[in-house]
C-alpha cells in the first residue's frame, strides 16, 4: 500500500482507541477478536481489518448500542474533542432505551425481612427457639 492509500485506511482496533472508545490499545484488540462489531453490517472478528472515512461500525460498550458512522481517520490518540472529531453518533435517542428500561423486572431484590432468612436471622431464630439444646 502506498503513502496516499495507507491515509486513508486504518486497522479498526487501532482506529477505536484513537477515537476514545476503548481505554488502551490492547483492550482494542481484545474487543475485536470478540466478533462483537460490526463494520457496514459484516461481524468483524478480525483486529487489523481496515476501516475508512464512511464506514458504519456498530458495537455495544455496556448496555449501550452505539452506532458511528467514521468521518475521519485519526493520525494519532488525542485529546477527547480531537477524538470526537472522528466520528458521528447516529445512535437513537437515549430516550427510547429509558422506555424499555421500565419495564425490565429486577431480579434478586426483595425487601428486608421476607424471603428466606440470612445465616445471621437463622442463628438468632435457632437460639430463640433452643434448638441447639433440645435436639442434642
């Protein structure tokens, strides 16, 4: 690949950490090998794949499903306004997650005293009880 080429491309797990997405450089590569991106619709396994100016990723950090459309090709990681310059969010409105959030059921949360009992409420209703003398 000649010079004016190679500016124009740039490996996609060096390309999200230029863009501030991903901490460090070797985390990148992890999250790519993990087939959890997309690059224009294809899963990308691969972290070397190159991307360009007008390519669509779309990936999820957390419970966030992001979706960037790449403007620019990063010559180097810097500072946060330098790296949201690479990119445009086209994710929808934070607003239509808020929604389905509602109506998820939390699981594991109960309210003190029902259920089934601790290790410590169980002690203290065997010693009220006399169990450990009466059954020995």
């Amino acid at each position: 690949m000649d010079k004016a080429q190679s500016d124009r491309f740039l490996r996609l797990d060096k390309w999200l950490w230029h863009a501030r997405f991903i901490k460090s450089r070797s985390k990148s590569t992890k999250f790519c090998q993990t087939s959890k991106i997309r690059v224009n619709g294809s899963i990308i396994s691969k972290a070397h794949y190159l991307v360009k100016p007008n390519d669509v990723l779309t990936f999820s950090i957390g419970s966030n499903i992001r979706i960037i459309k790449i403007l620019n090709i990063g010559l180097r990681r810097g500072p946060a306004p330098e790296a949201q310059g690479l990119y445009e969010d086209i994710s929808p409105p934070k607003s239509l997650y808020k929604k389905d959030q509602k109506s998820l059921v939390i699981v594991g949360k109960r309210e003190v005293g029902s259920g089934r009992p601790t290790k410590d409420h169980r002690r203290a209703i065997d010693k009220l009880m006399a169990k450990d003398e009466q059954w020995q």
